[in-house]
C-alpha cells in the first residue's frame, strides 16, 4: 500500500469514527468466507457495518479523529475488524448471535460514546448497557411518579372535601 492509500484509508477511518459514537473492534480471523459472508450478512440486516482494517490505521485514525478512545488502542492486536452502529447494543447481540453457531468473533474492545470496554469478558457488559435515551426515559418516569401519586390523590381527596364542605354548608348553625 502507497503512502498515499494509506492516508486516504486513514482519512476515511477517521471520518467513520467521527460519524459513529458505537465503535467495535473484534477479531474475526479463523472464519472461512462462506462463515465471513454470513456474519456480514447478518449484520447488514442488523444496520451494523462490517469494516477489515490494519491495527496501524486504525491506530493513526484514532489519532486523526480527535477524540478520546483512552486504552482502546491496546485492544489492536492481531487481525482486527470494526463494527459501526448507531445503536449501542446491537453489535454485542450480534456478536452473541452469531457465536451460537461458532466461537469466533471475539471482542477486542468497544467505544460507547466515551466509555472504552477491553476484552471479550465486557461483552455481557455491553449486552445490557442502556442507551442514552432509554437513561432519560427511566430519569423521567421516576420524577413523573411522585407528581402522578399527588395528583392522583388530590382528586380523590378533592371530592372528600368538596363534600365536607358542603355538608358543613349546608347544616344549622
């Protein structure tokens, strides 16, 4: 590869890192091309993007990108293939999946926004982190809840005294 391709294949990694805040890297080496097919497949249907990448790129891309990917740069040993998202759970129930059928792929690492996840032992991890959007929902139900149990009891309660009142309205003095 040309000193040029290189910098345009780093320029393009950069971009991809910059477009999604879901960064996956696995290693997906020892899967023949029909099982290679397959995961990639698999993934497409999901709307996760299968790139094969070299570990010094991908390194130089991080760099380029301008943000923070911490230690994920230790992860980059061996043969290396990065999965985009814009869902921050599908890859790792992707991965899942597909290792019902076989071992492989293993993660190497993640980027979450700005969280950084080393190892395949993070992948359960990964599985029930809730996105930043189910985090509002949940922050809103439980400030919603007390008002709800006010207003609700106010209305119960609002017919009581609406009937004491008149019932002390309406009797002689």
């Amino acid at each position: 590869m040309k000193k040029e391709e290189k910098e345009i294949a780093i320029e393009a990694l950069a971009e991809k890192f910059n477009q999604f805040k879901n960064i996956y890297i696995t290693d997906i080496s020892g899967l023949n091309a029909k099982r290679t097919s397959d995961l990639r497949r698999m993934l497409f249907k999901k709307g996760i993007t299968l790139q094969v990448a070299k570990n010094t790129l991908i390194e130089k891309a991080f760099v380029k990108s301008g943000r923070d990917f911490g230690n994920l740069a230790t992860a980059l040993t061996g043969n290396s293939a990065l999965m985009y998202c814009e869902d921050t759970k599908a890859p790792a129930k992707a991965i899942k999946e597909f290792r019902k059928k076989d071992s492989i792929p293993a993660l190497k690492g993640a980027c979450i926004d700005a969280d950084i996840f080393i190892g395949d032992n993070q992948l359960d991890a990964l599985i029930t982190l809730k996105s930043k959007n189910e985090l509002i929902g949940d922050i809103i139900a439980m400030l919603q809840a007390p008002a709800q149990n006010v207003i609700s009891g106010l209305q119960q309660g609002g017919g009581k005294i609406a009937g004491i009142v008149k019932t002390l309205s309406e009797r002689p003095e």
